[in-house]
C-alpha cells in the first residue's frame, strides 16, 4: 500500500469519509459483477459476443436481423461447432447466453463510471486528503486492466479450433477482480480511520499477514483453474476422489503440463489447499481478535461458510447457483481477509 504522511488533514474541504463510503458502495458492485461473472462462466455465456465494442456494445442488439448476425458470428466459434450446435442451440437459447455476456459487460462499464464520475469531482472539488490521489488512480486502472483481461480471455476462445476460453485468462481476469476488491476494502478502511482519528498512516501489511496473504492467493488461482478447466466435474464425492484420497493422473505429458491443466489434479489441490488456507487464516483471526472482534466473527463466519459451500458444490455435481455462491463469497472471504489484515496493519 502506498505511504502517505503521517498527518493530520489540514485542507478543511478533504472530504475522507464520504470518498470512503463511496468506496464501499463500489466494492459492493464489484461483488455483484463477481457474481454475475460466476453465472457468465457456469452457463457457458462467455463466447456469447465475439466482438470488443467498448462504446457501442453497450447497446444489445435491438431488431431480429441484428439477433441473427450475432448469431452468425457466434457460429463461427468452436464452442457453437463442437458444442453447443451439435446440441441443437436455437436462437432462443442464444439469446440466453448473450444477455448473461452482455450484463457482464455492462456492469463492467457501471462500474467503470461509478468510480470515474465521483473521482473526477472529488478531485476537482479538492475533496481528496493529501496522499491519496496515486491510490485511487491505481485503483481506476486496476478497473481498465479488469475489462481489458476480459477481452483477452474472451478472444483466447474465439476460432473454430476452441471450445472454452483459457483457464489462465480466466485466472487473471477473476484475480485482478478480487485484488482489486481489496484494494477498495483497504483504501476505504484508511479513509474512514483518517475521519476518526486524523491518522493519515495507512495501514500495513505484516510479516503474518504476508504469509496469510500468499496463502489465500495460491487457493483463489487453483479455484480459478478449477472453473476455467471445469475440473469441479472431475469428482462429485467428497472427502474421496474415485474412491481414493489421491486420484490417479498420468504425468505422461510433463510435470509442468499436468500440475497446471490436469483437472483431477487441479480439483484434489484446491480442495485440500483450502485447509491450508484455513489454518492460516484461523491463526490470522485469532490475533485480529484482540484488536478487533467483528473483523475476527466475519472472518470466521466467511471461511466457514465458504468451506461448507465447497463440499456442496462438489457433491451436488456444480449445481448452477451453489457454484455462484461459492465463488460470491470467496470475494466475500478477500473483503474479510483486507478487514483484518487492515486491522492487524494499523498503527497502535
């Protein structure tokens, strides 16, 4: 997190809570936009649009021949050949996975406004405390590298050769999301001590938050393999794997190759790193306590429900709306961890 001086605000028309609260409200959307990104994904909607329109893409389609030639283009990809057209996809059901694709994406461009419109007049209005205009603009960009990701994972998909998008793509895309998610928890957390107390030092991070932190990220990257390669099919029991603790994979490709794509693989360790990230996160709560009971209870809360909706996805086959709430509070999980870690990074 950027240093800014440890000082008290002395420009009287710094407005610190209102540009905190305003954060919220984005970070809020955000967690929408995860979850919407969650149902894009599980119902097979992201080649829906073949085409970046940044503009004019935020109009859907309006008259039945602009249907059809969306459709056309759709026809192109190998997803529509190797998938959904030997399965009968009518335009109808086209037009379900497109509206899906579409609100993913017009929800981005929300967003990109919410957070560009207030900030442009926080700035003008002298509103924004000494120290904090790089973070915010680090945030906006952090908005841009979002949909300028999801392009990229979109396009890795298109051609007649492809049927999913890159699961790599799909990891830095849900990544940036939850970093910058984070960010937002973080940043506001700062803005509203600075209200309370006229502290202007951020909040940092600490050796065991550090270790909580790289934890919490390799599991967030296996779940988002796990969901770009399907591997959440790979078994419907559970604490078992084909009846076994370990699931036969064949490394006859290389090491690198299977630990990155095989999905049995993938599937046994982010189930079982997620009781890595438990016990990391449990020590990290524990000691959130004794500064801070309500970061310490969501926290709790949030990891266990999360671990609860996990088993429930697997044994319920990755049944639509228990994978979606899976995935909405693992974000929920990065906006309690940044609770925390904030709370563990203040200074006394």
């Amino acid at each position: 997190m950027a240093t800014v001086a440890a000082a008290a605000p002395t420009d009287s028309r710094a407005r610190p809570l209102a540009i905190a609260n305003w954060l919220f409200v984005v970070a809020g959307m955000v967690l929408v936009m995860i979850a919407v990104g969650g149902i894009t994904r599980l119902t097979e909607s992201g080649l829906s649009i073949t085409e970046w329109k940044p503009v004019t893409g935020a109009i859907p389609p309006l008259t039945e021949e602009a249907w059809l030639k969306e459709f056309e283009l759709y026809k192109t990809t190998g997803e529509y050949q190797n998938v959904s057209g030997p399965a009968g996809m009518d335009l109808a059901a086209f037009k379900f996975i497109y509206f899906w694709e579409w609100f993913h994406r017009f929800l981005g461009r929300v967003i990109g406004l919410a957070f560009a419109v207030p900030l442009a007049w926080y700035w003008v209005k002298s509103a924004i405390p000494a120290g904090y205009k790089p973070r915010l603009v680090a945030l906006l960009a952090l908005g841009g590298l979002q949909g300028a990701f999801g392009w990229f994972m979109v396009r890795s998909g298109l051609g007649s050769e492809m049927t999913d998008v890159s699961h790599f793509w799909l990891s830095i895309h849900l990544l940036t999301a939850f970093i910058t998610l984070g960010g937002l928890v973080w940043t506001a957390l700062d803005l509203r001590r600075l209200h309370a107390t006229g502290d202007n030092m951020p909040a940092r991070f600490t050796g065991l938050v550090w270790v909580a932190a790289a934890i919490l990220f390799i599991q967030m990257l296996l779940g988002a393999w796990v969901a770009g390669l399907n591997a959440g099919l790979a078994s419907n029991t559970w604490p078992l794997m084909q009846e076994r603790l370990v699931p036969e994979v064949s490394w006859a490709s290389g090491f690198w190759y299977t630990f990155t794509h095989d999905p049995f693989w993938l599937h046994f360790l982010h189930r079982w790193w997620a009781w890595v990230a438990v016990g990391a996160l449990m020590v990290m709560a524990v000691q959130v306590k004794k500064r801070a009971r309500r970061a310490s209870v969501a926290m709790h809360a949030v990891l266990g429900t999360q671990i609860l909706l996990g088993i429930a996805t697997v044994l319920s086959g990755v049944a639509l709306w228990i994978a979606v709430a899976h995935q909405l509070v693992g974000a929920l999980l990065v906006a309690a961890f940044a609770w925390g870690a904030h709370v563990l990074g203040r200074r006394a």
